[in-house]
C-alpha cells in the first residue's frame, strides 16, 4: 500500500480529526519514509479534498460548518438521485446481480474499520448503469468529505442496521424497475445521514 494510499485511509478511517495538522516531518517519522512522499501524498489529498494545503509546515485537515454540510448533501442528493434514476431505467440482469452481491457484502463489511468502502462499492453498482462517468467522479468526491467527517462520531455505529434496511429497501426498487421509487429512498436515506451528522455535531459543540 503506498503512502498516499495509507493517509487516505488514516483520514477516512478518523484516526486524524477534522482541523488537525499534519506535519510533514511528523508523518515522515510515523511512516519511516522521506518528506518528499509525504509532500506528494499531501498534495493528492488536496486535488481529493479531504485536507488544505499548508506552506511550509504540511496540511490541515478539512472541516466543514453546517451550512457547508448541508450543501454538500443538497449536490449529494442532486447528483446521486439522479444518477440512481438513470441507471434504473438501464439496469439488466448482470446489474441486477451485482447490486444484490455488493448489497450482501457491505452488510457484512457494516460497522466494521474501512466499512465505507463497502458502502461505496454498494452505491457505485447502483449508479453504474447510469454510464456517467463524470458525473459518478463527483459524487465520490463529495461522500468522502462525509466520510471524513462521519469518521469523527463512534456513536454512528448505533445507526447501522437502519442504514441496512434503507440500503435493502433501494435495491428492492433497483431490481423492481421502479426508478421513481429507488430515487425517493434514496433522497430519504441522505437526508436522515445529514440530519444525523448535524445533530452529532451540535452536541459535540455544545458539551465543549
């Protein structure tokens, strides 16, 4: 696994709060490699937009405010819905198939450390028969900024078998055929993820 590969999952995975420093010598030391990876990966990290670049010292993690968590949900919600809808229309058998396989696999990956790459792999079946590549790269970019900041609150663990049942009850409609339906669910589905992470986040404020 590379360096950047490694930083990315740390991120993703919590263990560097949102807001903290990385320092590009303290990360040399705790990955036993040179500065000059470390400044690389950073650099990556950025074009990602899971941390901001800081001269001469290193990268700071990303934070959002609510108002900024609420409009990466609201293009969340946009793009994905419409791309779930799309791909319904499209959906054959080997789509199908798959969907339901990726829907097995990330219950079992659920609750568990990297369960956001099963989740992914989930959603990105769901939207592949869409074949809007563009449109699939964005989405991705704006789930790990949510990931990043889900990352944060061990009490999302108690959340997960909803999220089961909304994810069982999306691929229901996808193999259906009913587009509108999987749509609706969907948007239900982030909604109740952003209003979950606002509620977490305002009690964390406030016990401060």
């Amino acid at each position: 696994m590379d360096i950047t590969t490694q930083l990315r999952t740390a991120i993703l995975e919590g263990k560097y709060a949102p807001g903290s420093l990385l320092s590009q010598s303290s990360l040399a030391k705790e990955y036993a490699v040179s500065r000059i990876p470390i400044r690389d990966a950073l650099l990556v990290l950025a074009a990602d937009k899971l941390v901001e670049v800081v001269p001469g010292k290193g990268a700071r993690i990303i934070t959002l405010s609510a108002t900024d968590l609420k409009e990466v949900f609201d293009l969340r919600i946009m793009l994905e819905c419409d791309l779930l809808h799309r791909a319904i229309r499209s959906a054959d058998d080997e789509a199908k198939a798959e969907v339901l396989y990726l829907l097995r696999r990330s219950s079992l990956e659920a609750g568990r450390p990297g369960w956001h790459q099963g989740d992914w792999d989930f959603h990105r079946a769901l939207y592949a028969s869409a074949e809007r590549p563009r449109q699939l790269a964005i989405v991705d970019d704006l789930r790990k900024i949510c990931v990043l900041q889900a990352s944060q609150y061990a009490s999302l663990a108690t959340e997960t078998q909803r999220w089961l049942r909304d994810h069982e009850a999306i691929a229901e409609a996808y193999v259906a055929g009913h587009a509108n339906e999987g749509s609706t669910l969907l948007a239900q589905h982030l909604r109740q993820s952003l209003e979950i992470l606002l509620a977490l986040a305002c009690r964390t404020e406030e016990n401060r």
